[in-house]
C-alpha cells in the first residue's frame, strides 16, 4: 500500500498552477511549468496593481514550433521561473481565443521593433512587458534564447533588465509605454479613408498581386511562404477570364500540390513553407487554411474539369473527416502540432531505407522512390537538432499523368499503384508517434471548412461531405452560443466563454 503511494506520488507533477483549470489546450500546456502562471483576465491585473509588479504577458497557440522551444528552455526552468515570480506577475494568453488582445500587443512589437532595430518584426511567441497600472506595454519582443548569442539578450538578462527598469526608473518606463501606445494606436487607426468601391479598386488589387505574383514557383512573394487563398480567390473571382492570371493562379495551386507543403500520404496542406519552392513546410496544419483550401480546389476543379484538383480536395476533405472531426458533434478541431517528440516534422519524414522497410519486397519500392522524390536525395536537414541524419519531406517532381506518361504506365495501372503505395506508407506512418491536436473548436475556423466541406460535396458528387458539412453546422448554431445568447469565439468539450468577434 505503501509502495503504490509513493509511485503516485512520483507521478504527480511537481508544479500545477492556474492554467490547469483552463480550457484551452496551449495554457493547459503550461500548466506544469514552476511558472506562476496566470490567465488573461481582471483578477491577475488587480494582482498586478497591488503588488506594484510589472506584467509579463505571453501570447502564443498551441501548435507553435517555437513557443514549444521558449517553454522547454526557459518556462521550465526553474531557476528562470525564480526571476519571472520574484519580479513580474506572469499572464498566459492564447491568441486563438483571444485575437483582439494579440492584435494589439502584436502592433506593439511591430512598432517596437521598428523603433529599436528599423525593421519591423513579429511572431510567436510574443513576450510583452506591460505597465500593469495602463496596460500599456514598455519593452516588446518574440522568443528569446536561454543564453545569450547572435546579437540576442538571454531571457534572463530581458527579465533581469525589465525588473531594474521598473524598480529604478519608472518615468522612463512610463515614457516609453506611453510612446509605444501612441505608435500603437497611430498603427491600428491608420488606412485610407471610407470610400465606395468599384471596379477601378478592385483592378488596382489585382495588379498588386501579380507584381507579387512568382513566375517561377507559384505564389506570391518570397520565403517564407504562405498559400494566400484569399488572394486566389480574389484572382479567381476578378480576372479569370484573362489567360495571364487564370496561369498564375493554376500555376500556384499545381505548385502547392505537388510541393511538401501538400500532405501526400495523408491529405491537407501544412501552414507554410520555408522556402519559396514549396519543398519543406513548417509542419503544423491549420483547420483555417484547410477549409479555405478545399474551397479554391473545388472551385478550380469545377471551373477546369482538372481531377489532379478533385484528388487533392478529396484528399484533404477525407484528412479533416479522419483527424480533424469530433467523432461525438461532427465539429473540427483547430490544429495539428509541427513536432512530434520535440523533433520538427518527425513523423511526416522519410529515408528511402524507411520507404524500403515500410512496402516489403515490393516492386512498388521503385515507383515510391521515384514519385515522392527520394531518389533525388536529402531534401531537410532539422535545424535545431544537427545530430539527426538528414531525410526526406515527400513531394512530386511532375503532375501525376506526366509522372504516368514518362513512366509508360496506363493511368489505371499508374492509380492502383499510387494508391497501393501511398496506402501502405500512410498505414506504417500512423503506427508513428503523432502529432498533438488541438481539440478546442474556434467558430470562425468552423465556419470555413464548413464551406469548403460542402462545395467539395458539391462538386464531387459527394453527398457524405456535404452531410458532414450540415452535421458541423447544425452543432454549431445550436451550441456555440453563452448563456447571455451571445455567439462564442471558442469552445472545449461543450465549454466556451469568450464571445465571438467580427470573424465569427
């Protein structure tokens, strides 16, 4: 009896704090951190005034790759967390549920960091220093490193160099704050004034793109880069009777596709690729970017009859149903992580020993070294852990019936050895360790793939994903709504209360 006590008790975590109680999966990833973590919320700023402290406010999402890095380094630490509780009152904030409060102490760091280094800059995890007395933030940047190196401060030394500024020089920090938030407010008013708009607008919108518009690899702009839809869709709606765009949009959507950015065995697109090829992505998948995508694909398939376009939305449609959909309400889940065991991409990658292992003594091996391009060698290398051995992100090389064609293959021999193949992989792959889901349902996000799921129905003639579509929508007119009958922003095992925004 005994012994089973102390086996308990060795189990249970050494540190629990606030975010326990939380719903959100990424501060309920904190909530074993010797951090003194508090929520977002009236009750840590009152603490904060009374104590005369400074806030420390992070804002991330629970499947960013670096947040994950700044909590392993320092938030875990527990000598960095003896600094953080002995100086600042500590807040967690997802920027998921709360996007209104992101938006503006991201413009702070824009501004900031304009001011600092002249350039602006940004991203997650996003560390603000605030004047707990107005809000108003003082000293603003992203991740910092535990040691200092590469012109960056250790965390330690930012903490250590708040807490003096705060205790020995409070008209400085004031003055500051107050500059920032100035800048802040300047940033978040500013734009063009109320105008009708009209052809002349939309044609000038259009131009933009296309000067943006990389002939080489699709897309828009230079690494990293993200899929845009928005921009296709305007593309799409506003200029796809002239050949030169109708080009660049098929250009991108086949670049896409064929890229590692694009899910080969399992289906969906990752958030964005490091490079301007669409070769290596940053692995986490966004239920956003999915629903937005599937309705581009269903679209251009309609307007083409391309069913390399029809594959890739099926593809992803079925992705979502399998991975992304609570199997009890038929909603989607928000997100997939970009690690797997603190190893980036760790289970999308591949060596060709693996791929040999993984089909047998198969004559398939050939064809799935050859059309996933890993008979073209190494194409990633994971930066953060050099020890690794290099492998390979899957991608094409060429569309499908090209690939059929150079091969002498019959497009139904070719389709029953693709999918033979990219079966079995896909079978050993889920046998892997898997990346962690966010399983809180954004309403907004919902809203999306809700689209995307019945115009993919549509198109395809598949009469379950627009089932599926109407059972999602169906749960969230009927659930999503606080007990005041305002609309929510988010909501974890039926629990939501944060109210919706403009984009929900």
């Amino acid at each position: 009896m005994q012994e089973r006590a102390t086996m308990a008790s060795q189990n249970e975590p050494k540190h629990t704090n606030r975010l326990a109680a939380q719903s959100s999966p990424y501060l309920r990833q904190h909530a074993h951190n010797p951090v003194d973590w508090h929520p977002w919320g009236s009750e840590a700023i009152e603490l904060a005034r009374e104590q005369d402290r400074p806030i420390f406010l992070s804002i991330g999402y629970s499947t960013c790759y670096w947040c994950h890095v700044m909590e392993r380094e320092s938030f875990e630490n527990e000598a960095t967390a003896d600094v953080m509780n002995a100086h600042f009152v500590n807040i967690k904030l997802d920027r998921e549920q709360r996007p209104d409060v992101d938006e503006i102490y991201m413009t702070a760091c824009q501004v900031f960091t304009q001011m600092t280094t002249g350039r602006a800059g940004g991203g997650w995890p996003l560390s603000v220093f605030i004047d707990s007395e107005t809000l108003q933030p003082f000293f603003v940047g992203t991740y910092f490193p535990p040691h200092p190196g590469q012109g960056r401060p250790s965390f330690t030394q930012v903490l250590e160099g708040m807490a003096n500024a705060w205790r020995s020089d409070r008209s400085g920090v004031s003055e500051q704050a107050e500059k920032i938030s100035e800048l802040v407010v300047d940033s978040l008013q500013a734009g063009d004034a109320a105008r009708p708009l009209g052809m002349s607008q939309v044609d000038m919108a259009v131009d933009r793109l296309m000067s943006m518009y990389d002939r080489e690899h699709g897309g828009f702009g230079q690494a990293p880069k993200f899929p845009q839809p928005v921009f296709l869709e305007l593309l799409i709606d506003a200029g796809w009777e002239r050949p030169a765009i109708r080009d660049a949009v098929l250009h991108t959507l086949d670049s896409m596709a064929m890229g590692g950015i694009h899910d080969h065995l399992g289906g969906g697109f990752h958030r964005y690729s490091v490079d301007e090829m669409w070769l290596v992505p940053h692995f986490e998948k966004m239920l956003y970017d999915n629903g937005q995508l599937a309705s581009i694909y269903a679209d251009a398939h309609e307007r083409t009859g391309d069913s390399f376009y029809a594959e890739v939305l099926e593809n992803l449609l079925d992705y979502v149903l399998l991975e992304m959909t609570d199997s009890d309400t038929g909603l989607f889940h928000s997100a997939q992580d970009a690690e797997v065991n603190t190893r980036e991409g760790e289970n999308y990658l591949w060596t060709p020993d693996q791929v040999r292992a993984a089909l047998g003594d198969s004559e398939d091996i050939s064809f799935a070294l050859n059309y996933f391009g890993l008979d073209e060698g190494p194409n990633f290398r994971d930066p953060h852990h050099r020890d690794l051995p290099p492998s390979n992100v899957l991608f094409l090389g060429e569309r499908p019936e090209r690939f059929a064609r150079r091969t002498a293959l019959s497009r139904e021999s070719f389709d029953r050895v693709r999918e033979r193949t990219r079966r079995r992989l896909f079978d050993v792959r889920r046998l892997r360790d898997q990346p962690s889901l966010d399983d809180k349902v954004i309403t907004s996000w919902n809203g999306l793939m809700i689209r995307g799921m019945a115009e993919g129905g549509r198109v395809l003639g598949r009469p379950e994903y627009i089932a599926a579509a109407s059972r999602a929508a169906e749960a969230l007119l009927e659930g999503m709504w606080g007990v005041d009958g305002h609309l929510l922003r988010a909501s974890r095992e039926g629990n939501g209360s944060i109210n919706g925004f403009l984009e929900d």
